[in-house]
C-alpha cells in the first residue's frame, strides 16, 4: 500500500511537478506564461490556497505555498489537469503532460524552513546556468518585492477557454508572507537576503568549473521536445518534511509515522465493515470520497 498522505490545515509545502521525460514542455513564451499565471490564480482563489513564491522552469514547476483549508489535493487535481489539458493543445499533443507519479509536497517545519526553500525555488534558474539572476528568467517567477504589494493581474487568455464559459475573465494573485512571520516586509527582507546568497554561490561555483550562461535568448529558441542532456538520478529519497533543526525533523517524522500507522489500523476496520471507525487527522482521500469520521487536528 502506498503511504497516504496526511493533509494538515496550516501546513506551508514546496510543491514541484514535472514534465514528462523531462521535455521543456513549459518552455517561457507568452502564451505558456499567461496559461500558467491565470490557472495558478484561479486554483489558489477556488481552494483558499496562498501562494509566497513560484519559478515555472522549462521542465518542471516550484511553488511555495500555504493551506490554510486542507485543501492541497483539490488546488493540485484543478491546477495540474488543467494546465496540462490547455498547454498539450497549445503544442499539439495528446500524451501525457506531466511526468508519471504524483507531485512532490514537502511540508516545511520552520520559518528558516521556509526562507531556505522559496530562495532555491527563486534561484533555481541562475543554479542551472540558464540566466544570471533569477529576475532575468523570462518565465514565471516572483520577485521578491511583490511579496505584499498587491496582487497581480491575470487576463484570461483567448486560447482553450471558451469566451462566455464558467472561468472568469480576470483572475488575481496575491503573493502573501507565511505563516511565522510578522510582516510581508519581515518575509521578504529574509528573502532576499537568502535569495542573494544562493544566486552568489552559483555564480561562484560556475566560475569556479568553467561553466558559461545560456542566456534568456537561447532559452526561448528551445524546442519544448527537447530535453536536458545530462542524466537524472533516478530512485532517489522522496521526503516529504524539510526542517533544518535535527531533533526537529526526528519529532516531525515519527508524528508522520504514528499517522501513517493509525491510518492503516482504521483503514483496515473500515474495510472489514466496522462501525463508527475514527481516522486520524489529516486523513483526505477517504474523508472526501466516503465522509469517514476523523480525529480533530491538534
């Protein structure tokens, strides 16, 4: 049985998903940009989801995000479906959009947590050589600054969407500090400052082995058929908590495990027909499909 996963009110997650055989699928160009900004607006605004901070990179998307309603699984199944269903009739295809699997959530414990993994998400490009700073991909990606500034416009675009459908017109983003942090300005001084460091390191380090820039341009001229041409490490650990505080990480995990445990013994009496079973909190598949009874988040 695959270990469920436990769907918390509150929880702030780095979600990524992948394209399929690692294609540039989600290459930068404005019809794929407005595609990506308008879905990613209207799925936070329908399940109550608040974006801090996304990179959309050629192959593969990173969002930091919070969950106030547990709602994680219903704002992935609208977005992803979507997104994949409208940028496969873009490009023509009938396949599969994204990579086989689900997408990656890892719960971040803390507020350094937090700070640590939206800079990685906001460095990735100048980390895979592609632009000097991650404010020169021509992708989606949030800076910093917006944090708090208001939200941002998305216009529904002319293409897929039916002119007098159910989607709206206009959808709006706001991009919000998590929780733990007294201010959007708190959040995003934080930021920047992890952000920069990040962005140093690459540049160092790709000094340092002889590695050159690709450049925005040449970003853009890519085929979205094309692929990397290094390997991917295959079967490696799939987390799902990211906390830098060791002992921490060790309480996290073992609660993770006293729900996967408790779940299995519930799953497990519901099915051999027990009355009145009580599944712990932060059950959601059966919850939502069956209306099973659950245990009250702590």
């Amino acid at each position: 049985m695959t270990a469920p996963r436990q769907v918390l009110p509150g929880t702030t997650y780095l979600v990524t998903r992948r394209c399929s055989q690692r294609q540039f699928l989600l290459r930068p160009s404005k019809l794929t940009n407005a595609l990506f900004g308008y879905l990613l607006a209207t799925a936070a605004r329908r399940h109550g989801v608040q974006l801090h901070a996304f990179c959309v990179m050629s192959n593969h998307v990173h969002l930091v995000l919070s969950d106030p309603e547990a709602r994680l699984p219903a704002f992935s199944q609208h977005l992803w479906s979507l997104l994949g269903r409208s940028l496969n009739s873009v490009l023509g295809r009938w396949e599969a959009f994204w990579a086989q699997g689900s997408y990656s959530a890892v719960a971040l414990v803390g507020t350094d947590d937090i700070i640590d993994k939206a800079a990685y998400v906001l460095a990735n490009p100048v980390a895979a050589g592609l632009v000097r700073r991650g404010r020169h991909w021509p992708g989606l990606w949030s800076a910093p600054e917006t944090i708090g500034a208001g939200a941002l416009d998305f216009r529904r675009p002319d293409h897929f969407f039916r002119p007098r459908g159910v989607m709206p017109e206009h959808a709006s983003l706001a991009l919000l500090p998590p929780p733990g942090f007294a201010s959007a300005a708190q959040f995003q001084a934080a930021l920047t400052a992890a952000l920069s460091v990040r962005e140093d390191a690459a540049v160092t380090d790709r000094r340092a082995h002889g590695g050159g820039i690709l450049g925005a341009e040449r970003v853009l001229a890519q085929r979205p058929t094309a692929r990397p041409t290094s390997v991917e490490p295959r079967r490696g650990l799939n987390p799902r908590v990211a906390c830098r505080d060791k002992w921490k990480r060790i309480e996290v995990l073992a609660r993770l495990g006293e729900f996967v445990s408790a779940y299995r013994r519930a799953w497990s009496a519901w099915r051999a027909g027990a009355v009145g079973v009580l599944f712990p909190a932060g059950t959601y598949l059966v919850r939502v499909t069956h209306g099973v009874a659950c245990e009250a988040p702590a």
